[in-house]
C-alpha cells in the first residue's frame, strides 16, 4: 500500500525505461483485476483530481478599466479638467472645456479596456483536452467512470476514436497507433508496443511504450496503466510552463509610455518656468489666474490626445492588410511589433513543409527514377538521367509500382465541385472544377498510391481485377506488410517495410525482366543506395515480390525466397516559396532557426534544401539540449540553427535563451506542446489549419493558410506600419510643441491673453492632427522595406533623430506664429483667432511634407495616397467652418476673418513646409559631396 506520507512515484525512473513487471510492482497495482476500491479512495485523497487546475489574472472588468486611467497624460489632463472647470464656475460660466477634456479622457480609457478586457482561454482550451469518461478495470470489474477520478495505478482500455485520459505505460498494445500532434507537433501516428524498455532519457515522440493525456487512437487497442494524472501529466507540465510565463509589454507600449513620461515632465517643467517668469514680471501674484489658465493651455497643448485613437486605428488597418495576405492578428500591438522580429523559430513540418508525403525517388535494379510533382495530386513525370520516361515502357517501373498499389490500405480520393453559377440539377451537366485530391488512411501509403497514379496505375481497377485473399498487417515489431493477391491463375505476395528487412528475405532480384540470383554485390548496392538516400532526410522503403502456388497454412511462410524489386524514397517535401522566404528573412536581416519533433537527419537534409543550415554543426537534437546548463545554451543559441527531436520545456529554453541574447523571438507552432513557448516568445504564432486550439489562444497572430512565406509578409506589413506610426507621431508631436511654445511665450512677451484656449487646443489635437494623422498611416511601403535589418526593439521613440526633429518643427511652428502674433497684435483685434488659424494650415503643409523623408512633396505622386488629399482638404473645410459659421464660432470661441487677414494667415502657415523641404535639400546636398 501506498505510505501516506508521500508517493513513492516521485523517486521511480522514467516509466519507459521500465519493464511492464517493474512498473506494476512500482504502482502497487493487480495485473488481472486493477486497483481495489479502498486503493482508489486513497490515491484519490493522495492525488486530487485528475485535471487541469488553471488560475486566472485575478484581475476584473472594473480593475481592467481603472487601469486605463493610471496612464500619467492621462492624469494630467484629468487634472487640468478639474482645475479648469473650477474656474469657469467661479466665473459663472459653463465649464465646456473641462466636459470636453473628461470626453477624451473616457474615449482614451474605453479604447484601452477593449484592447485589454478579453481574457486568456488557453489554460480553458488545455481543460477541453481531457476525455469525460473513460473504461477502467477496478476490482476485476471494468466499469465506466468519469476521467476526472482516474488515479496512478488504474488500468484503462484504450480503442479507436479514444481521447487519452491520462499518462501511462501499456501494459497491452494490439496494433494500436495514437496520433500525438498535440503534443510533439508531428502529424504521423506513432505505433506503440507494450514490451519494450527504452533508455531513461530517449525523447517524448520516442517512447513507444507510454501513452499521454490529450493524444488520440487512430487504430486499434490497447490497455493502460495509469502512471500520471492532473498536472503531472505532460499536459500538465505545458499548462504549469504557461502559468508561468508572464506577458511583457510590447516595444509600442515601452515607446508610449516613455512617450508619456516625457512630454508630462517637459509640460510641467515649462508651465513652471512660464509661471515664475510671469509673475517675476509682474512684481505681485495678481496675474495669477491668468498665469494659470497659460499652465492649464499649455498642459492641454502637450498631450497628443488624439494619438491613442490614431494608434488603435492604424494597428486595426493593419490586420485588415494582414488578413488579406492570410495573416490573422488577434492582439493588436503585434502588427507593430512584428516589424522588430529578429529571429524566426519555424516549426518544420507543414509550415516549411507541405506536411505531405511525396514519392522523389524510385530505384530499381537497372534505373534510378526521379518523381516530379506535388502534394496529393497525381500529376507528375518519370525522368531517369534528366531523360523523360514514359512509365508504360518501363517493366521495371510497372513491377515496383503495381507492387504498392496492392500492398496498401490507403485510399486516395477526388471531390469534384460545379462550377460557380451552374445549375447542378440542370439537364446540361456542369463541366467539373480541378479535382481537389484527399486521402484516407496512412500518409505514407496514399504517397505510394500517388506515385502509381502518376504512371495510370489506379487502385480501384487493379483491385477489381486482382482481389486480396490474405495479408499480414505491419507492426512495429515486424516492420513490414505483406498481402497475397490472386493473380493469373495463381497468387502472389507483395510486399513493403523497412528496406534491411526486406532484403533479408530475398534471395533473387529483378533485373532486366527476369529474375536472378541475389549476389552479395547486389545486397551492398541497394544498402549504400539506402543509406544515401536516408542522408537525404528521404523515408526509404523496400519492395519485393514472389509467385505462389498456393496459400500457406503459417502466413508468415510467404515471406521468405522473394524477389527483390526496389526502393521507394519519399518525403515531406519544402513548400516552394519556403526557400524564397527564407532568404528574404537572411536579406532582411532576420534569422530563421528550425525547431521540430522530428528526426534530425530529416530536420537537417530540409534544412539544407531552404538554406537554413550551411553545416551538420548547426544542428543539434532534444536529448543533447537536456544535457546543457542555460549558460551553454546561451552560446548554443548563437550558432545552432536545427533543433530536432524537442520537447515542449526545450522550445521554452530555446526561447528564453534567445531573448537575453537580446534577439526579438517570432515562434510557430501548432501543438499543446507549443503553448509555452507561444507564450514566452514576443510573437506567438499558431497554424490556422494544423494548430490546437490551445496554440491559437496562447498565440499573437494565426496562419490561415500555415505558410512561412505568410510570416514573411507579416513582417513587411509590420515594418511599414511602424514606420507609418513614427510618421504620424513626428508628424503630431512637432506640431504639438509648436502649440505649447506658441502659448508659453504670450505671457513672457507681455501679450496679455493666453492667445488658445484648450477647447481650441483639443480641436487641433483631435480633428487639425487626427485626420491627416490617419491619412498618413495609410501610406504605402517605401522601397527597400525588406532590405535594412529590424528595428531595434528597445530604441527610444525619440531615435533615429526623431526626437531632434520634432524638436526643430516645433521651434520652427512657434517663431513663424509668434512674429505674426507680434506684428499684428497691435493692429487686428481678433489676432487669437489668426493664431489658431495659421497653427491649423500650417499643419496641413506639415503633414504634406512629412509623406517621405527623402523626395521633396512635389516629387511625391499626391495620389499615391488619396486619404491624405482627402484629409488636408476635409480639415481645411472645417477649419473655416469654425470661422464662418455662427454657432461653431460661438462654441470655439473664433471671430470671423477677412479676406486679406486669411492670406497673411496663409502665408505664414507656408513656412513650416518651404523649412521641411529645405532640409530634404540639405540632407540631399550632404549625401551627394561624400
């Protein structure tokens, strides 16, 4: 019986490494008759359930929401609303600009709640893995109990079609082969055996003998012996790693928090120079309310308010640029962010490759034929040395191939769809679209089905004329399949399975249509043929056949003296853009590493092919990652590109290790097994078609069509919008510290009146800078995009000379508007009104000229970028509407202009564009005379 004080569990080696008898003894359990009731009682208490245990954020709506507000641009400005209504209603007037400041204070806040309130379901999505019922032995008694209460010890039956309830060792396995994509990413089902003992630190996707939570039976059956349950299960360990991983804040929100950081210190420092120089002036606190309506201006001039909307609407028009090139985003920060990827750590199969078998390769004892074609569709040629053969001419060919098609229990199927607008019960038939091909059954066998229809050998026919009497079925302990077809009289045995194997059963070969003897010449050939091929990275089988006079009693007797036929070579062959992609990313300066469950001399031959690896040293597999401390790893990283043969923990440390190389890490993947690393990683991305839903909830962004080259164009599409938002933001901000210089000087140079107001400053801010702001995001790609490496991730927004410009607008808005405020303040009553005016028109040039920061604005094509026209010209519009028009003149408090007053507001608004231009042909000067 098990002590109470603890599990004896936790001090057994790995359970694969154990017989079935050691691992019984271990669990305490009857072999014949399961656990007693009072055992699972106890274990029950011992263990707890055996679930998913998750934990939330703690955090609720009403958290979520104050959370916006902590923002300090926005504290200031909710500041200025009290201290400005204050005064409006110790004046005795409606306090318009204090509502309008709290509006864009809620608007701000709202936006944030929606970009933040959707919760986390990936540890929901882990919980739906687990089966509700399941078949358990207790008491000699099988019974059907909820999987909840299942316990270390428990014996389970497992069938086709049965969702793996916990973790186990097989204590029998017929036949039985369980798919465990979810958990170690690889599509093919892996045939388990009960009576194995495998070493203690062979990979998760090799041990043949145990059985994980969350995985599948495809074929046949089998029973369990319940090692693990809950959270210590593999699942498990994937929900504790993401429990542990925090999200970090995206390089958008480090910038915009900066961003804040500085412009409220900078506002405040100058509203305390403005108000000391001011009442130095004045000799007495007297001007003080005045002084203070100047601070509470010039706090409302410094905050861009319309930014945060401007953002928000800029990351949405990129995920609608995204989805059309079949990325879908599901936060929105990682459309910026994906222009700051550094490294891609690509899952292979199915992403780099199309996750379908395909035959490449024939030989026969007298040619080596090379396959062409893609995919499921049987279309394609035969050419031996680069000559075309035609497949009916070549007996050869025709042996191996018909050899295949009866040795198989794939079906490979075409679905044929109307063409759009036909009428399908019309007495004219619809002519049929391209046949969409799927397959049913293993994919290795529908690969060989494809071959064969490529050569018009179809399964169909050939089993209508040739019926099966007899087969023995692969295992993984006979490595082969065997069938006896009746055949002319007579019967014959084909046969497939592992080429050393199947070698060893033959004593004669085919070779110019007859058959001869098998020399050990031959033998050595087709194993250095064998071994080539496998170095490939290519899945070889061998084929062999023999004539029989009649059916054996003992089924195994028909696989001896047979005839050697050939070698079929297959692989899951490299998407054709793959290549391409990868060597944008290497042009682009990012680097694609390769991480996947597979085998590593497959992961290594595709690797080569797309130019990943340039050297077997760049490669390294699962089992020697374990045996590395983080500090080794952190020197692995740099220089090893394959990783094959992973477990989930090892794609979290791969990660982890990337990162504090300072390298900004994009991660596909598709399993359970992917969550973490997804998670950790500073963009997660799952497949669309392949991916688990548990991948998709811990992901960042969804391939829907699970192409790298679609990574690829992700990452241009975040590259401009990047740049596209550093436009804007240069674009606002100098015309923001124009505003609050224009509004600090009217004190210092004694012109009485705060010549803006803040309703007046809100109006530039939203409408005078929103509209061409969000004009400006829609700006196409600059040549070159792809061509310079990333943006580095933690670079200030203030770099790349951002900073320096925005400073230099600005002086250069406040000196052409302070010279005309100046000159006609003297003259023209309504100069405030000529203040506001030439800021709003002068923006407009800003925004005109900022388009590039290269082509001076006549160079540029104006319609390259219609929305931008549309919005100089929209907001030009409204501008003198808060002129013309009397209520809008009464609200904003405007007066109306002459004609010849609007022109010297134009030509002082020219300025800021002719200073822009001219620096354009300065930079254009410097470039020139190196």
């Amino acid at each position: 019986m098990i002590p109470p004080d603890g599990s004896p569990l936790a001090s057994v080696p790995a359970w694969h490494s154990l017989t079935l008898a050691a691992a019984i003894q271990k669990l305490q359990t009857d072999p014949d008759r399961g656990l007693t009731t009072q055992q699972v009682i106890q274990r029950q208490r011992q263990y707890g359930p055996n679930e998913l245990i998750t934990t939330s954020s703690g955090r609720s709506s009403w958290q979520v929401l104050l959370d916006q507000f902590r923002n300090i641009m926005l504290l200031m400005l909710i500041a200025v609303a009290a201290i400005s209504a204050t005064l409006d209603l110790q004046e005795g007037e409606f306090p318009k600009d204090a509502l309008a400041i709290l509006l864009i204070v809620g608007l701000n806040g709202g936006l944030g709640y929606l970009q933040e309130s959707r919760a986390e379901k990936a540890l929901a999505a882990l919980k739906k893995l687990a089966s509700p019922t399941v078949r358990v032995e207790r008491d000699g008694l099988w019974q059907e109990v909820p999987a909840s209460q299942l316990v270390p010890g428990d014996r389970v039956l497992l069938e086709a079609g049965v969702q793996i309830p916990a973790d186990g060792r097989l204590a029998e396995a017929v036949n039985l082969q369980v798919r465990e994509a979810a958990l170690t990413g690889e599509a093919t089902p892996v045939t388990k055996q009960a009576d194995c003992v495998l070493p203690p630190d062979i990979e998760l996707g090799e041990r043949r003998n145990m059985a994980f939570m969350g995985t599948e039976v495809i074929q046949g059956r089998g029973i369990l012996l319940v090692t693990a349950t809950g959270m210590n299960t593999e699942l498990g360990k994937v929900a504790k790693l993401l429990q542990t991983v925090e999200n970090e804040p995206t390089p958008l929100q480090r910038r915009m928090s900066q961003l804040g950081n500085v412009l409220v210190s900078g506002s405040l420092a100058l509203v305390a120079l403005v108000v000391g120089i001011g009442l130095l002036q004045a000799g007495s606190m007297a001007p003080f309310t005045s002084l203070l309506e100047t601070s509470l201006s010039m706090a409302v001039a410094v905050v861009p308010e319309g930014l945060p909307a401007v953002i928000t609407v800029t990351l949405a028009i990129g995920t609608q640029r995204m989805v059309r090139r079949h990325a879908l985003i599901r936060r929105l920060p990682a459309v910026e962010t994906l222009g700051s990827v550094t490294t891609i750590c690509s899952d292979k199969t199915g992403t780099l490759t199309e996750n379908k078998m395909v035959v490449t390769d024939i030989v026969t004892p007298d040619r080596h034929y090379h396959v062409s074609g893609s995919g499921y569709i049987p279309k394609g040629s035969f050419y031996c040395g680069g000559q075309l053969m035609d497949p009916e001419s070549a007996p050869d060919l025709q042996a191996i191939l018909r050899a295949v098609v009866f040795c198989n229990d794939a079906l490979l199927q075409a679905s044929l769809q109307p063409v759009a607008g036909r009428n399908p019960r019309s007495a004219v038939s619809s002519p049929p679209s391209t046949p969409t091909w799927s397959i049913l059954g293993d994919p290795t066998e529908a690969a060989l089905l494809v071959a064969a229809a490529k050569a018009n050998l179809h399964k169909g026919s050939l089993q209508e004329r040739y019926p099966r009497v007899q087969e023995l079925p692969f295992s993984s302990e006979r490595k082969r399949m065997s069938v006896v077809i009746q055949e002319n009289g007579g019967y014959c045995v084909y046969i497939k399975g592992s080429p050393e194997l199947v070698l060893e059963r033959c004593d004669r070969i085919q070779k110019g249509g007859t058959w001869q003897e098998l020399s050990e010449t031959d033998r050595q050939a087709i194993l250095g043929t064998n071994n080539r091929l496998a170095a490939q990275g290519i899945r070889v089988l061998g084929v062999a056949t023999q004539r029989l006079e009649r059916i054996p009693d003992n089924g195994e007797e028909v696989e001896h003296n047979l005839v050697w036929l050939g070698l079929m070579g297959m692989h899951d062959a490299p998407r054709p853009e793959a290549r391409e992609a990868v060597a944008r990313c290497r042009e682009a300066g990012i680097r694609t590493l390769m991480i996947t469950g597979d085998h590593q001399l497959t992961a290594v031959a595709i690797a080569r092919q797309l130019g990943i690896l340039e050297s077997e040293d760049q490669a390294i597999d699962g089992r020697t990652l374990s045996r590395l401390s983080f500090e080794e790893l952190l020197q692995t990283v740099q220089t090893v590109n394959v990783y094959a043969r992973v477990a989930p923990e090892h794609k979290l440390r791969i990660v982890q290790a990337l990162q504090k190389q300072n390298e900004f890490v994009a991660m596909t993947g598709d399993g359970v097994n992917d969550a973490p690393a997804l998670r950790q990683a500073d963009i997660g991305i799952a497949m669309g078609i392949t991916g688990t839903d548990v991948s998709k909830e811990a992901s960042d962004m969804v391939l829907l069509d699970d192409n790298f080259a679609t990574i690829v164009a992700a990452i241009e599409e975040g590259r401009v919008v990047y740049s596209n938002i550093r436009r804007f933001v240069k674009y606002i901000l100098g015309s923001n510290i124009g505003e609050v210089l224009t509004v600090a000087a009217a004190p210092i140079l004694g012109l009485g009146d705060v010549p803006l107001t803040p309703l007046q400053i809100l109006w530039m801010n939203l409408v005078t800078d929103g509209l061409p702001a969000l004009a400006l995001a829609l700006e196409p790609a600059e040549p070159g995009v792809m061509q310079r490496p990333p943006f580095n991730p933690k670079e200030s927004i203030f770099a790349q000379g951002l900073g320096a410009y925005m400073v230099r607008i600005g002086v250069v808005f406040a000196i052409s508007t302070i010279l005309m405020m100046a000159i006609v303040e003297a003259y023209i009553p309504h100069w405030r009104t000529m203040v506001f005016t030439t800021l709003c028109i002068a923006q407009m040039g800003h925004a005109l000229a900022v388009r590039s920061n290269e082509k001076l604005t006549i160079e540029t094509n104006p319609f390259s970028n219609p929305y931008l026209l549309g919005a100089v010209l929209t907001t030009l519009l409204l501008q003198l509407a808060l002129l013309y028009v009397p209520f809008l003149r009464s609200f904003f408090g405007t007066e109306e202009l002459t004609r010849t007053e609007l022109l010297i507001c134009l030509g002082s608004s020219t300025v800021v564009m002719v200073w822009v231009e001219l620096e354009k042909l300065y930079c254009r000067w410097r470039k020139g005379s190196r």
